[in-house]
C-alpha cells in the first residue's frame, strides 16, 4: 500500500456514515509480491499505474470503476491527495487527479453529496529513515518483494519504534464546499462528461483545504522537538530538554497541533524518545545528550547529507506547523523592519514557497500582533530560523542555476549535485541536507506558475525556459543567507557569465 510512515495523508470517501469496509488504491509496484499482492486484493485494495501519461483508455477505465463505486456505495474509497509517500515528514502539494475522478458523480447530479474524511497516522520513530534519506539524494528506491518485505520484518524485530499517533477527521461535505453545479445534461453519455473550469478550479481549492486541514490536525510527536532542539545546540541534557519541550509544546497549541504529553510526564516523555533514537541521539560526558555526529575520515558527502536527513524527516514534523511562526522570525531577525515590512516579507515567502510548505501564508496584522506578543523565547526563534535555512539555501542555488540558462530537470539535477558538492566542500554551506534533489521540481513547477519560467515538452522531455528576469528573486533572498555562500554564488555566476561570452 502507499503508505507514508511520516505524514500518512490520506482521504476516505463515502455517501453514507457508516464505515464499514473500504476499498484502497495500490500502486502496480505491489502487484509483483507474491502472497502479499492476493491479500490486498482480499482486503479491497485495487492496483493501478503510479502514471496514466496519455493513456485515456486506461484513465477512462480507472475512472469509471471508482465512479461506479462512488454511485453504488459497495465501501468506502481510500487514496491519497499528495500522489506518493511522503519522504521528508511533512505534506506535500495535492495532486487532484483521482480526487476529480471521484466528485465527478457529485457534479454530474449522480449522487446528493460526498463526505470526505482526512486520517493522519504519525511516528515517533520511522522504519525506513535511512532509506528514505538516501531516496530524497536520488537512490533508486529497492523494488518491493515479499522476501524483502520479510527480512525487513526479521530486522526490526526487538526494536522500539515509539509510539503512532492516528488523528481521524470528521467527515466533510463537499456539497457545502462546493455547492454551485452545472445543470446535468442527460441526454450526454457519462463518459463524455466533462469538468468546468469552475469545477476544476473548486476541486483544486478542495484539495489544498484538504491537506492543509490535515497538516493543521497533525499530532506532533515529542521526537519532533527532541530532534530540533539537538539539531541546532550540540549538546543538551533532560533538563534543558524538558524545559525547550515545555516552551515549544506551547507554542503548538496556540498555532499547531501540540504533543499528546501532561507536565508531569514531560521528563519521562524525554526519556522514552532518547530510548527510541539511541541510534541516532547518542549521551556525551555529563549527562548531555547529542544527535551532531562527528565526521568521520574518508567519509563522503552523500553520507553526511543522508545523516542530516533522517533528522530533517523529525524536524519537519515540527517546522510544518509552525511554518509561519518561523518565516516571522526569519524576518524580524535579518534587519529591524516595520510591521506593513514585515507583511510584505512574508507574502514573498508565501508566493514562492507554497509548494514546499503547504501552510505557509501571508501574514495578516491580526497574526503578526499575536507573534509579535507570544514567540518572545530567543532560543526558539533561533532553532525554527535554523530549521528553515537549509531550504532558503536550496532555493537560492536553484535559482542561480536556472539565471545560468539549466533548462530541463536533469540538466538542473545533475548541476544542483555537482554545484551542492563543491559547496559543502569548501565549507560555503553548513547544512550537508542541501543536497537533497527532491525540491528542484516543486521549485520549478511555482516558478511555472507564477509566470517567471514556461515549460515546453519535445520529443517527451520537457525543457523550461525563463519568460521573466529571475535576480528580483535571487535579490530578495540574499539578506536571509550566510555571506560565504553568497559570495560562492556570485563567484560562480560571474566564470559562467564569461564562459558563456567566449562560446
């Protein structure tokens, strides 16, 4: 099944309020496992492509057969809104493809209302961290068999992974989000049925509210914290711990979904998250704790990136959240700035990091008083800046590299590595997690979207070409970015500036 072990979104849809049995969606990969793939099909799991490209027979059979179940109410349908697991511990952008597939009856005049519930299941501890790590640099990841499937259940055998935490919605219906439908035609066959803009449009504005309701009811496991407290302070002990989880849990209840811990366990929660991570927070002298591994000779960059990134999958689980909250303090750290200033900052985070973070937004007044009088602690602010710089470096790169004329998503890959490596090298950069390929292609789709590149697809790959000047962007990050890795870039520009000029 296409789970996702950090931030499971998933929505189920049904007509009635009884839930009784459930039909899910299987990616084809699970097809391939023997034994396995019979008690999915037994359990009411049905396998379709991860992609249907241009295949409209095959779109119009899947199409057809959840419609019939969504009309005829057999159970219940699972799927999920983000398309693919997600690796990094927060949500990623809905995609809406099977979701349009489903309303379709709805606004066909089919059926009265759909009621659509939202489940989010969060770990303590993820089984496949490292893996998911090395997926994120762009390591194929290991087809799924059943011998696999059970020397995997061989190796966690004996461990403690924590606690999971499942936070189910109450149902929503879409006749109240969406209540405007076109007039049925009856005399036009099902299968030529077609979407509105309007419709579409609605269905889009579903999804978001969809994933973003998810996001915002998302328990925040205290390894969350324990984790970005010792990702930013080398080294802390129980007490200074407790003390940050106290603060921070705080913070989330005014603005997030805050941990599932009393005060009065507060020290043994500490104590239960150090046991479940002993493999990755290790004690030091004097009872302090640290999760900074030192670096090792020979050691490669891909390895310090992939340590890096398992703790990033914990430490997004906090920053998703409280997204805002940080973008807040990025702004009021980088230079003192009036309020109307500070909104204007944050709306610029907004537009171009909206796939990267699902609840990012714009600042209002009333939101910027509330920051402004409840996150005071410095040590906070620090640690969400620090949590979110690793991203504002990534962007930053990206962007020096499409103003170099890198038009297609390989040729942006393969000179993102090569560029991230010489960065981390020569100590331009202090956040190996840079190196992580994932966001190159949400990056690029925003900058589609807000109308500074154009995609143009020949011979089945698609190139993207820059319709807009770009540095007003590059210009407006800087002040957030170290200078090393500012005068790194610039240098960088300035030899491609001249090689471009010879050729």
């Amino acid at each position: 099944m296409q789970i996702s072990y950090l931030s499971h979104t998933c929505v189920i849809l049904w007509i009635s309020h009884f839930l009784l049995l459930q039909l899910e969606w299987v990616s084809t990969d699970f097809k391939g496992m023997k034994f396995v793939n019979r008690m999915l099909q037994n359990a009411g799991a049905f396998y379709i492509r991860r992609s249907f490209g241009h295949d409209q027979l095959y779109w119009a059979v899947v199409s057809q057969y959840i419609q019939y179940h969504i009309v005829n109410f057999q159970a219940p349908i699972e799927f999920f809104l983000e398309g693919t697991r997600s690796r990094n511990g927060k949500s990623l952008p809905p995609k809406t493809g099977l979701l349009s597939m489903a309303l379709e009856p709805y606004f066909r005049g089919d059926v009265p209302d759909v009621q659509i519930c939202t489940v989010n299941i969060s770990y303590e501890r993820t089984l496949e961290e490292k893996l998911y790590a090395y997926e994120t640099l762009g390591v194929p990841k290991p087809r799924e068999s059943t011998s696999g499937f059970l020397s995997a259940v061989g190796k966690i055998r004996g461990q403690n992974y924590g606690q999971i935490y499942i936070n189910i919605s109450d149902p929503i219906s879409v006749r109240d989000h969406i209540s405007k439908r076109t007039e049925p035609n009856w005399n036009t066959p099902s299968f030529r049925f077609s979407l509105s803009e309007y419709e579409r449009d609605s269905i889009h504005c579903l999804a978001w509210s969809l994933i973003r309701k998810q996001q915002k009811e998302t328990i925040t496991p205290v390894s969350a914290i324990v984790m970005s407290a010792l990702t930013v302070n080398k080294q802390l002990d129980i007490e200074q711990l407790v003390q940050l989880i106290v603060l921070m849990n705080s913070l989330l209840a005014k603005y997030g979904t805050p941990c599932l811990i009393q005060n009065e366990s507060v020290v043994q929660s500490v104590k239960d998250c150090l046991d479940v991570h002993k493999l990755i927070i290790h004690p030091v002298a004097d009872g302090f704790f640290s999760c900074q591994t030192a670096l090792r000779e020979g050691e490669d960059v891909q390895t310090q990136a992939a340590d890096r990134l398992v703790l990033q999958q914990y430490t997004n689980q906090l920053l998703g959240p409280l997204i805002n909250v940080a973008v807040f303090s990025l702004i009021e750290a980088s230079d003192p700035k009036e309020p109307n200033n500070i909104i204007s900052e944050s709306a610029f985070f907004a537009k171009y990091f909206k796939n990267e973070f699902v609840l990012i937004s714009n600042l209002t007044q009333q939101e910027l008083t509330s920051f402004q009088e409840n996150v005071t602690n410095e040590m906070l602010k620090r640690i969400l800046r620090a949590l979110l710089q690793p991203y504002l470096e990534s962007y930053f790169i990206i962007l020096n590299l499409i103003s170099m004329g890198f038009s297609t998503i390989s040729e942006l890959t393969l000179q993102y590595r090569n560029m991230v490596s010489t960065v981390l090298v020569e100590g331009a950069s202090k956040f190996p997690e840079i190196l992580a390929i994932d966001k190159i292609y949400r990056h690029v789709l925003n900058l589609v979207a807000n109308g500074h590149l154009r995609g143009v697809k020949t011979n089945q790959t698609a190139s993207y070409h820059q319709i807009d000047d770009i540095s007003p962007i590059i210009v407006r990050i800087e002040p957030y970015l170290d200078e090393r890795l500012k005068r790194f870039m610039t240098l960088h520009r300035k030899k491609t500036a001249v090689m471009q000029s010879h050729l």
